[in-house]
C-alpha cells in the first residue's frame, strides 16, 4: 500500500515541476501534461484493489472500494482518449472528446454511487429523515455556490466549452456537493471517516478545476488537469492506506455534521449577495438571480424547518429527562415491590414531624413471614408483602406516612390527632381475615413509641423496635407501647448477635455428647451432639439464649457446619480407636436454616468424606417444624437419604402432623418427647394427662415398629421410667438418668473403661 502512496506522489510532484517549466518556459508538446491524469487515477485503481485484497471481509466496505477501484479506471480511460486527443491537435489544448467525457461522467456517476451507498449509522426512521433535511440544507447551499461561481459562469462565457466538458464539470460539483455533505454525517462502520474523507476531497479537487477554468478562461484548465487531477489518485491511496490501517479497529465516532447546515446558511448568503452587489455582471441576468435567491429562500426554509424539528426533539428530550429525574426520585425514596416510602424517606418525614411537635411511631412486622417464604415461595411472600403494605396505608388514614423498612418490617409516622393503638387496632382487624391472593391468614407485631418535639429520629425509632420486640417476647398478633428501659433487653438480644461472629472466629464454642443408651443392658450405642458457648466475660452461655440469636442472623449455617464436621471427625476418631462397634450412630441437630442452604448436602458429604465416617453412623436430627418447610427441605431430606445418612425426627408427638409425616418423610429414627416420658413410670395414672401420656408412648412404638423405624426415649430421669418404657417398646433411651452431656474426653475414658471391662 505504501508503494502506491509513493507513486500517486511523485506523479504529482512530476506535474508540478512540468506546469511550472513549461509555464515559464514553453518546452516540448503540451500533451506531455495530459500524462499525469490516467497514470494517477490507475494508481488510485490499483492501491483500492490492494486494500480489497487485504482487508477484512465486510460487504459495505468491500462494495465501497470495488466502485471506488472501478470509478478510477474509468477516470483513467476517460484522461487517456483525451491524452489522445492532445497528442492529435498539440499544439493547440484539446477539446474534450465525447468518448472521454462519457468515460469521466460514468467514472464521477460511479463514485457518487459508492458515496451513496455508505451506512451512516442511522437506524429509525426520525434520524433518518432528520438526517436527510441536515443533508438537503448542506447540499443545496454548497451547490449554489459551486453554480454560481463555477457552473453558470462556465456556461455563459464568452469562449464556449464543449457540451461534454460542461456536462463533466457539472457531475463532479454534484459529486463534490454530495460527498462533503455525505461524509459530514459518518461516525463510523465499514469505512473508515477518515478514509472517507480523503475521497470526499477528491470532489473539491473537481470544484477547483472548475473555479481554475472560470478564471483563466479555457484555457485555465490546463493546470487543473496537469496539476489538481493528479492530487485525486494521491488522495485515494492515501485512503486506502489509512482505511488498511483502521481495518478491524472499533469505530470511531464523529461529530455528525451539526455545524453543516449553518455553514450551508453562510454559503448560500456569498452567492446572494455577490448578485444583490453585481447584478450587471453575469449574463443570464434577472434568471440567474431569481435562481440564487430561490435558492436561498429554500435553504432559509429548510433551517427554519430544521429549527423546529430540533426544538421538538429538545422539548421532548427535556421532558424525558424530567420524568426519569422524577423516577428516580421516586425511586430513591420508595420501595419498589409495595410503593411506600423507603428508610431515608420516613427518616426524613419523621424528622420535619420532630421539628413542629410530637410524633407517634408504629413499627410492624408480620410473624413467620419466613414460613411463608419458605413453605409457598418468594412469590407468595412478595404477594403478603403488597397485601399488608396496602392493609397499613388503608388503617394508617390520610395524613400518615407508612414505609417499607426491610424485609417484612413496616413503620407508620401516625398522623397528629390519632392515638397509636387506635391504628394498632385497625391493622388487627383487617388481618383478621385472609388476605393476597393465596388467602393466607397472618398475624403481626408492633411496637408503638411517642417522643416530644425535636428528639433524635434514631432515637425514636430505637424505642419503637426496643418495644417491637418486647411485644414478640410476649407472643405472637401483639403490640406493646415502649416504656423507659425497655430496651435493655432489645440491645442485650443484638450484642448477643453480634459475639456469634466474633465467637466462631475466636473458637468459643465446644460440643459435647450426650450418650444414647441401650435400656436392656445399659450400654452406650451412640451419642448426641449439642454446641456450649463457652463466653470469656459471661461464661457458659445457654443454648436456649444463643441458637435464636444464631438462627435470626443466619450465623446458625457456619454454626452447624462446624458441628456438624466436628461431630464427624470425633466419632471416626472414636471408632478407629475402640473399633467398628463402639458407636452405632452419632447424632447432630440440624435447623430449618441449615436445610435450606444451597450448600448443606455438599457440606454433608465433604464432612463424611473428610471424617472418613460412614454415613450410616451419622444420624441427623430433625424437628418437625423444620421438615414442614415445602420441596426444597423435602428434596435435601431425600437426597440425604439416598447418600445413605439417617434421619431422627425429634421430638416426636409436640407437632400437629407427627403421624402423616412419617409417610412423607424418610425418616429412620423417632424420639419420643420428653414430655411424653415425664410420669411414664406410675401404676395407676392419677390424672388423664398421665394416662395419655402412657397411650401416646405406646402408640408411637407400635406405629414406628410397624413402619419398620427405631425409636428413641428422650428425657429419661430414673430407673423407673427406663424400665416402663422399655416395657412398652423402647429398647434405647437418653436423659439425665442414663448419663448427661459431657466433654469428649470424658465420653472417651467412659469408651475406654467399657472395653477393659468387655476384655476381662
């Protein structure tokens, strides 16, 4: 490509140098300036088809250089029948021959074809029409001018100009006009804007031969022929190197041709005033300056209409940019599930309340709203979420601001005037009956707070949650109005929260095991697994104080995974070391959370598989809340199942669906409930809860023996109740009687002492 750039140089530099001579000195034909034109078009030809050789395929760019390539060739026929021609009539300068001006119009005819062609980009219809008025303005202004002071003259000169000379120099202005105002409008694609506008100029050579023409007569269009021409070959090779180099790289965009129509505006003003200024001097007279004026007030027209049409599209961009500002304010500040008010917003509303007097808050969540996720789906909880947000405006009253939280927590800034428990009331009353769609019947708490002008929002909202969770403390479908020190309990309950996290980093928790015992012999055959939090300033921390704080932060998932590996690695140690019969099953709880992790099954097999445990003496312990929790938990059961993991159902009897679980439910194991153990081991019951106690107990023994299930006794505090149970069909029992929960260490001497005995 660069041969070609060098070669359409030094053609031009050689007619440069011949014009000046012979200019100066008249040596040799004139003919010899006819040379320089087909040999720089054919160069031009030959550096587009290189470029379409090399290039990427792209069919716009490739359709655009081939024309481009086939319009050179024709220049350069055309150059040469009139080098021809020269060489004929030398000395005298030739005219243009039909043959060679047909080759030239065709040539000018199949470039402006290939211009045409370009894409500039433009998609929908309104660009596209905007566009072409942008162009028609730029158009009809640059081909004034280029008529005014170079066609028309041309046309009426003195010495006549052949009608194919005429009929050429036309068809390159309309080229030149076109092209400038084509290549304004490209911002990129398959040819390249540069590259496109070194083409583009060679229309202004075209305009320059003509303007050269005009001035010195006809014969003034020698040095355009010999000097200017030669410069077009120049250009397209230049573009075909730069339109090489750019081949592949991402477009660039440009700047569309904003400035063009107000150019084309300044343009046709030059040929309007040159015949308000010299009306006399051009011969067509009153006809050539209707025309220009014509064309004037047509392109006045055009700017007018563009003027319009851009106003329009301001007007509506502006309008758009209102309505999105207007969105996104609004989606700043509220929810986008329920449409209330968002945190920053009630902050804010609340906090103009505070500036003019007192201000009553209502906090609100919905109880179990997690069950209803969990069991019907986000879908359904979404649903609640909507239902209930429309239950608080409707209760709440006009006047009253009611924001959506998080989660399912909602507050109310009570309208002046309105008593907090009187929207308390409200909202209770239309919860009473089902509401969403799947008609669910729900319950919520609230905790209510009044504060006296300009208090802290934080303040405020502090105490409304201090008696939000005093009144789900109390139970559930309540509301509590706060009083002083209320929130100590609430704050207590959050620290507590946040030493979960910083505990299992520090290694804070220890497990330890209580034995699972064979009631016909006393020996043990398993154990059960349960976590102490062993605090460095408050000591042993009761499960009952941290599993619920674990459970409401979701920190009961890392929790259980560390019991759950922990169990598994201290029972294959166990079992490596007093042999495959010291412990039939090993026995973790596990929590509704951990269930519904994504991660627990994998979690459950890299435990096993790193323990080296089998996954038969593992044994996962279950309430029956937490197996009620919809396919999810029920696809993770089974597939435990399948891995060969046993499951318990714990606490067996308490729930409301204990029976019809244990056809659902791949169950391995049940555990009678404590509370059915309590007063087992009397005769003769002295109430009717005791004798039900003895019928649940032996009713669960003969339903599980029948389904082929093991049973297990919890709570087992004396000999007594041992002995009746295993009467009634409990051969394995735990409780405080049968041996408490200790360290593994000390489980690991019991172990010890058992097999010393077993060997003597």
């Amino acid at each position: 490509m660069r041969r070609h750039v060098v070669s359409a140089g030094l053609i031009c530099l050689l007619g440069t140098v011949w014009f000046i001579v012979w200019t100066a000195f008249r040596p040799g034909s004139v003919a010899i300036g006819y040379v320089f034109m087909p040999l720089s078009m054919t160069v031009g030809g030959l550096a587009a088809h290189s470029l379409r050789r090399r290039m990427t395929p792209a069919p716009a760019g490739r359709r655009f250089w081939l024309l481009l390539e086939i319009c050179c060739y024709l220049f350069a026929a055309g150059f040469g029948v009139l080098l021809a021609d020269a060489v004929r009539t030398a000395p005298e300068l030739p005219a243009m021959p039909p043959l060679g001006a047909g080759l030239i119009g065709a040539g000018v005819l199949v470039a402006m074809w290939g211009v045409a062609q370009v894409p500039v980009g433009v998609s929908s219809w309104y660009q596209r029409g905007k566009q072409w008025l942008d162009r028609t303005i730029a158009f009809l202004g640059c081909s004034t001018v280029l008529w005014h002071f170079g066609i028309s003259p041309m046309f009426w000169a003195p010495e006549p100009w052949s009608t194919s000379a005429l009929t050429v120099l036309l068809l390159a202005c309309l080229f030149a006009a076109g092209a400038i105002t084509k290549v304004s409008y490209i911002a990129g694609g398959p040819v390249d804007r540069r590259a496109m506008r070194l083409v583009a100029s060679t229309g202004l050579i075209a305009a320059g031969v003509a303007l050269l023409a005009v001035l010195g007569g006809y014969h003034g269009i020698l040095p355009g022929q010999a000097v200017c021409m030669p410069v077009c070959g120049l250009l397209i090779a230049l573009g075909a190197r730069r339109q090489l180099a750019a081949d592949g790289a991402p477009a660039r965009s440009g700047g569309g041709g904003v400035w063009l129509p107000y150019l084309a505006v300044l343009a046709v003003d030059v040929p309007v005033a040159d015949v308000l200024i010299r009306p006399w001097h051009w011969a067509p007279g009153v006809w050539e300056g209707r025309a220009v004026v014509l064309a004037g007030l047509v392109v006045t027209a055009l700017v007018a209409l563009r003027q319009f049409v851009v106003h329009r599209e301001n007007s509506r961009l502006l309008r758009e940019k209102q309505e999105s500002e207007a969105l996104l304010r609004h989606e700043a500040t509220h929810d986008p599930l329920t449409g209330l008010a968002n945190r920053a917003l009630f902050r804010y509303a609340l906090d103009r309340a505070l500036e003019t007097g007192p201000a009553t808050v209502l906090l609100a969540d919905l109880d179990e709203f997690k069950t209803v996720n969990d069991s019907l789906g986000h879908d359904a909880g979404d649903g609640l979420l909507m239902a209930f947000a429309r239950v608080l405006r409707e209760a709440a009253g006009d006047g009253a601001e009611v924001a959506r939280l998080a989660g399912d927590e909602f507050a109310v800034l009570v309208p002046a005037g309105v008593m907090g428990e009187e929207v308390a009331r409200r909202i209770a009353d239309a919860t009473a009956a089902p509401i969403s769609e799947q008609r669910l019947l729900v319950k919520f708490s609230a905790g209510l707070a009044t504060a006296p002008p300009n208090t802290s929002v934080s303040d405020v909202l502090r105490q409304a949650d201090a008696a939000l969770y005093a009144a789900k403390e109390r139970g559930r479908a309540n509301w509590v109005r706060y009083a002083w020190g209320m929130e100590r309990p609430a704050s207590a309950h959050a620290r507590l929260g946040g030493d979960l996290r910083r505990a299992l980093d520090a290694g804070e928790f220890r497990i330890v095991y209580q034995p699972i015992v064979s009631l016909g012999d006393g020996e043990i055959v398993g154990v059960e697994a349960l976590v102490r939090w062993e605090h460095p300033e408050r000591g042993l921390v009761s499960p009952a104080d941290f599993i619920p704080a674990a459970e409401r932060t979701g920190l009961i998932v890392p929790l259980g995974r560390w019991v759950l590996r922990e169990t598994c690695r201290q029972a294959a140690a166990w079992i490596a070391e007093f042999g495959p019969d010291v412990l039939d099953k090993a026995a973790p709880n596990v929590s509704v959370r951990q269930l519904h992790d994504p991660d627990f099954v994998a979690d459950v097999a890299a435990a096993l598989a790193d323990s080296g445990l089998p996954a038969n003496r593992l044994v996962l312990e279950l309430t029956e809340s937490a197996v009620l929790r919809g396919q999810h938990v029920s696809q993770v059961l089974h597939e435990l199942h399948d891995m060969g993991v046993r499951l318990a159902l714990d606490d067996f009897g308490t729930g409301e669906s204990s029976l019809s679980l244990l056809r659902a439910f791949p169950a391995a194991i049940v555990k009678l409930d404590k509370s059915f153990v309590d007063g087992i081991e009397l005769d003769e019951p002295d109430t009717p809860a005791a004798h039900a106690r003895q019928a649940v107990a032996r009713a669960v023994a003969q339903l599980a023996d029948a389904l082929g299930l093991d049973t297990v006794a919890e709570g087992i505090e004396s000999q007594e109740q041992a002995d009746r149970l295993l009467r009634l069909g409990y051969p394995v029992g735990q409780g405080y009687h049968l041996g408490r929960p200790m360290p593994p260490e000390q489980l690991t001497e019991l172990l010890a002492a058992r097999r010393v005995k077993a060997a003597a």
